[in-house]
C-alpha cells in the first residue's frame, strides 16, 4: 500500500451521530494513528471506526513489516501506510505523520494510538466544538474526547492545575467543555494552525509526555486546549491496571516506566513552564514511584527502571533507550 496520495477533495455533506457537519466550512481532518507491534483485531476495529468519519487516514507504523489492515479497507484510497523501517519513537512516528497530512492540505490532525476507538460521532462533535470556539475568538490548541477504559470502569475526568492542586473536572453535563492543560493524545485533535504556532512533538522524549509537553507548549503560546464531553471513545491506557489501595491504577512495563519518570524529570528542567505544574506533577510522580516499587512485578525490575529514568532525567539524556528494540 502506497505511502502517498493525491489531495483529497471536500468533505461530503453528512451527519454524524446528530452533529451536521455542514455547519462546520469544509473540515480536512486527517487521522494519523501510530502503531508498534500492534494486536490485529482493536487495530482493525480502530480503522473501521475511524475511517468514516475523515478525509483520509494514514497508518504510521514504527516497524518493517506491515501491520495487519482491516481487509474491507481494500484499496480504499482515503487509507495509507508508511513504514519507518525500525522503531523511532511516538512522537517521530506523530511528526511524520502530521508532515504528511500538512502536504495534503489538512485543516486539523486526529492523533490516534493502536488501541483507541472512537464513538461514530466523535470526530465530527470535535470539529463542531472547534469551529464554535473559533467563531468566539478562542485561540484552540486541542480537543479531546471523553475516554472510558472498561478495565477501570471509569471515564476518568479531565485535569488541570490550578494553583498548588490538581482539579479533576468530571463532565457534569453532556454538552461540556472543559479546559484543561493538556490532552492524552490518543483521539485528539489539533487544528492545522496551533501546529504552526506551536511546532512539532519534542522526537527526543520517544514516548511519554510527549502529549503534556507540547500541551504545556502550547499553553506557554497563548492557546487552550479544551475536553469535550460529548465526544466520546475507548481507551486502553497501560498494561492491566494495578490494584493500588483497592481502587485500579494504570500500570506500564518497566521499559514504560524508564520514560515516564526520565521525561517527566526532564521536563521539570525546563524554563519557562509554570512551577505550579512542575511541583504537582513531581509530588504525582512520587507518589507513582512508591506505588510501582511496591506492588508492580516484578518489583526489582520496575525500581531498577524508574531508578535509571530519573537519573538520565537529571543528566538530560534523551532520545531511544539501548534497552528498548
């Protein structure tokens, strides 16, 4: 399957789910999902969901072999495949991603992890919410969906630092939108113009905060991003979630663990980003390190992993792990 395409013409004038989309003037959303070893049948179904709802799709795979595509895909020529040869990271895999829809002249990137799956409607109350924003004279970073992990039972709510305390905004009404700090990046969407103003994801950090990064980036610029309630999609975040105090917690491989604590310790260094967020984050991640030391297994892997991340964290070293293949 070709890695390029011509530029696809104008959305059709449908509804999705309620929301006509002819309010919003012709929207050029591309999908890019980012895949890495990925388990055929929640790709499969992601695909499916989403590929209705845009104006192509493109599949970028941190890899050689090609992962498995839906078969009724076919030679569908809104979906496209790019293999990058060997694993480079997340946020490469987004870059390339956004470079080859930015070619296509897209008016908004949906970013998309291997495991997601939005509602038939989401895209288009994304979209809808963006265009409102913008008719306000709100200066829009990103929007993101309502995600329900089913292993937790949960929609978590969407979160953001005021002051010295993290406020969790549950969605007490449908038709919500609820500014935030940052977005999981899974599902969100960000118009082709933040991208421009803000820059590309940071390809040194890999994988983990990258999303809060450039959330935090794009704050710094002037732009908000947003959580929009009626949006909705699944979501697996991490391995089986770990019983912490008898409420589920979402777990990574002890490789995950190196990332999350090494960029997170990274960013804590930078300049320019509120203190107020540094100092609740850290005092999360301390938290997160006493709970993984003490109930992840295997306990000494996950100590010895976090242990390092927060030590190249310190160094400023960046980049792929020598461990990660």
């Amino acid at each position: 399957m070709s890695g390029h395409a011509a530029v696809i013409g104008s959305l059709p004038d449908v509804s999705f789910g309620g929301v006509d989309t002819r309010a919003v003037s012709e929207p050029h959303v591309f999908a890019i999902v980012v895949t890495y070893r990925p388990d055929p049948e929640p790709l499969q179904r992601l695909i499916a969901a989403t590929l209705p709802q845009v104006t192509a799709m493109v599949v970028v795979h941190n890899g050689s072999e090609p992962p498995s595509l839906p078969e009724q895909t076919g030679d569908d020529p809104r979906l496209h495949l790019v293999l990058l040869g060997e694993n480079l990271g997340v946020a490469r895999a987004q870059n390339e991603g956004i470079r080859w829809a930015q070619r296509r002249a897209a008016t908004h990137v949906l970013l998309f992890d291997q495991d997601s799956e939005p509602a038939p409607d989401m895209v288009a109350k994304l979209v809808a919410v963006d265009a409102r924003l913008n008719q306000a004279g709100q200066p829009v970073a990103a929007l993101g969906p309502r995600y329900l992990d089913e292993r937790q039972n949960n929609p978590p709510p969407f979160i953001q630092v005021r002051g010295l305390r993290l406020h969790r905004q549950p969605c007490a009404r449908q038709d919500d939108i609820v500014p935030v700090d940052y977005l999981v990046s899974s599902g969100c969407l960000i118009p082709a113009a933040a991208i421009e103003r803000v820059g590309e994801m940071n390809e040194a950090l890999f994988i983990d905060y990258i999303d809060i990064e450039w959330g935090l980036r794009a704050a710094a610029a002037g732009l908000q991003s947003y959580g929009v309630c009626a949006a909705q999609m699944r979501h697996a975040l991490g391995e089986q979630p770990l019983m912490v105090f008898g409420l589920p917690r979402p777990v990574r491989t002890p490789l995950r663990h190196y990332y999350l604590f090494r960029n997170a310790l990274w960013l804590y260094r930078q300049p320019g980003l509120p203190v107020s967020w540094k100092f609740v984050d850290a005092w999360r991640l301390l938290l997160k390190f006493a709970a993984y030391a003490l109930y992840a297994r295997p306990r000494r892997a996950h100590w010895r992993m976090m242990t390092r991340g927060l030590w190249d964290g310190l160094r400023g070293r960046l980049g792929r792990c020598r461990l990660h293949v």
